[in-house]
C-alpha cells in the first residue's frame, strides 16, 4: 500500500510540472519569438482526446496576455521598417490633335468645274491633303486658291507627310482680311490654329481626324428682296434676292436653281449680280401675281431657301377713262347775222361769189 501510495503522488506530481510547462509555453511564446494570437474559445464539445482548456487571466485574456503599444514596435525599443511603395511610372504626354475643317456643306458643283468651295470639300477629308487640289486649274490664282493650298500644306506637315510650315505661315498672312466666303473663313480659322499647334508644339506630329457633325461653316439663307425701296413690286417688276453665305460657287445658280416668287416659277432665267462680303444677288422677272404678300424661294441642289413675305404686290392701277366729249354748238349768239351768198362781212367788204 505504501508503495502504491507513493506511485499516486509520484505521478500527480509529474502531471503537474507538464501542466506548468504547456502554460509557459503559452505566456512566453516558446522559442518561436512571434506573438501570440487571441481568439474566442471554441463552441464545439469537447472530446476525450482534447487538451486541457487554457486558464483565463487576471486581464480577461486566455492563454497569453493581450499585446499593447504602439504597432510595428517590436521588444527592444526597435521598430519594423516597411518598404514604401513604388513611384507610378509615368504616363507618356497626350497632345491634342488641332480642330479640322467643319461641314460645309458639300457643294453641289452642278457644272463640275473645279472651284474653291468644291475643293474645300475636298480637304475636308485630313488623309487627302496632298491630292485635294490635285483638280484645281492650273495656276489658279486668287487669294481662296492662295488659301487653301497653304492649309493642304501645313495639313501634310503636321501629320509628318511633307509640307511647308514656313510658305503655310506666309500665306496665312498674305490672305489676312481678304477671304470673304463662308468656306474661306472657316479654312482661314483652321490654318491659324494648325500654325499655332506648330508654334507650341515644334516637331510632334499628330494625326487629324474629321469633324463629326458640329455647326456648319455656312449659314445659307436669303437675307433680303430689293425692290427699289417702297417695298412693293408689280408682275414684270425686276426684284433682286441677297443670298448670303452660299456654299457653292455662285456662278452655278443662272443655269441650275430654281426660283419661285409667290409659288410661281420667275420667267426666264436668274441673272447674277453683284457679289461683296459673302453675298450674292440673283435678280429676276416678277411673274403674274394676284396683290398681297409675296414669298420668295431659291432652291438649288436639293437646299431651299425662303423668304417668306419678301415684298408686296399692290392692286393694278384703274383703267384709265377715255377723252371728254367736244361741247356742243349753240345758237347764233345775238348781233351775229349770217348774210346771204355774196353778202357783206364785216371787215372783209363786199364778196361776189355768184362767179
């Protein structure tokens, strides 16, 4: 008994220094040297193979106690040093390409003949620069001509495909006040800012692209009708339409487009008129109109123009009447007396008229 008696106390005994060890380990993390984690205690039951439950401490924790201080301190005073963060690379420099050439619209070139409206047509498509004017006349002449074979230079040089900044530059100013055409305008305002692109941006290259939509460059429209100043004219009356901004060459209206005056088709053919400051005059025949007010319609090209209420036409003027009667001849007046064949007339004497 003594002997089995010492055997019990010998074993509580060695049960209880394993028990003080597994403790440690857990207060003083073991050689592992990293901290040690908390967690909630498990939910599920215990099996006869699980090991003892940790004791909760004094501080609410169970197991180790609960880390504090300042994160990333480590024991020792000494701190973890983390790696900053990589520098972004760069991004490569994006340069706007410059604005091209806005919608005309395109000219109907009813004659086919090649003229400044009908090219700007053509430029307006940025990967034909060097062949737009291939068509244009030889050695055309005028400062529309001037212009645009200055913009399809600095087209091509800003895209690295030839061209000459410097004549571009020169053109652009000799041609400064003189473009009057819708058209021209535009192409004038085009070539400024490709030059100015060149300016700011010496050697880049871009590639332009066309204009999607966006106000046209021409705002087409009958802007007035002269009648010689009372603003009324009568059938066979010669009235002159202003049309300003006209997309096309003028020279193209005579022999294609059609002009109506109050619904009914002028007589004859338009004749042109004058043209300043990006207008023109059509003048034509009024046709037979019953008086009121009259409309006036261009249309050329599949684009009408109107007009409505341009002038007047008055009532016709009244027949005239025809000339007043003669006035009767009345009696002989007193102290008038008709003698006889061969009488006396007074102040004549007498007459023989018996032969």
């Amino acid at each position: 008994m003594r002997i089995s008696g010492l055997l019990f106390v010998g074993a509580v005994a060695v049960a209880a220094a394993a028990f003080t060890d597994t403790g440690g380990d857990r207060a003083g993390g073991g050689g592992g040297g990293g901290p040690a984690v908390t967690a909630e205690p498990s939910t599920s039951p215990a099996s006869p193979s699980s090991s003892p439950a940790a004791r909760q401490r004094p501080d609410g924790h169970i197991g180790a106690p609960a880390l504090t201080g300042v994160p990333g301190a480590v024991a020792g005073g000494g701190s973890v040093r983390r790696s900053a963060d990589p520098a972004p690379a760069p991004s490569p420099t994006r340069v706007a390409a410059p604005a091209w050439l806005p919608p005309g619209p395109g000219s109907p070139d009813a004659d086919g003949t090649a003229d400044p409206a009908s090219a700007y047509d053509r430029l307006r498509d940025p990967a034909a620069c060097g062949t737009a004017l291939n068509g244009a006349p030889e050695g055309a002449a005028g400062d529309e001509w001037t212009l645009l074979r200055a913009l399809s230079s600095a087209c091509q040089a800003v895209q690295g495909e030839g061209g000459d900044w410097e004549q571009a530059s020169r053109d652009h100013a000799a041609v400064t006040g003189a473009v009057q055409s819708c058209k021209g305008r535009a192409a004038y305002a085009v070539l400024g800012g490709l030059l100015d692109f060149h300016r700011r941006n010496p050697g880049t290259t871009v590639r332009l692209r066309p204009s999607a939509g966006g106000t046209p460059a021409c705002g087409y429209r009958i802007t007035g009708v002269d009648t010689g100043g009372d603003g009324t004219a009568r059938p066979a009356d010669v009235i002159g339409i202003e049309l300003t901004d006209p997309y096309f060459d003028p020279a193209e209206l005579p022999g294609s487009a059609t002009v109506t005056v109050g619904g009914r088709q002028v007589p004859g053919a338009p004749l042109l008129g004058p043209r300043a400051a990006g207008t023109v005059v059509l003048s034509v025949v009024v046709p037979v109109l019953d008086p009121g007010a009259a409309d006036v319609t261009v249309r050329y090209g599949g684009t009408e123009v109107r007009l409505p209420q341009a002038f007047t036409v008055p009532p016709p003027p009244p027949a005239p009447t025809g000339p007043d009667p003669a006035p009767d001849a009345g009696p002989a007046q007193e102290g008038e007396t008709e003698g006889p064949a061969g009488g006396e007339v007074p102040g004549l004497g007498s007459l023989d008229v018996t032969g």
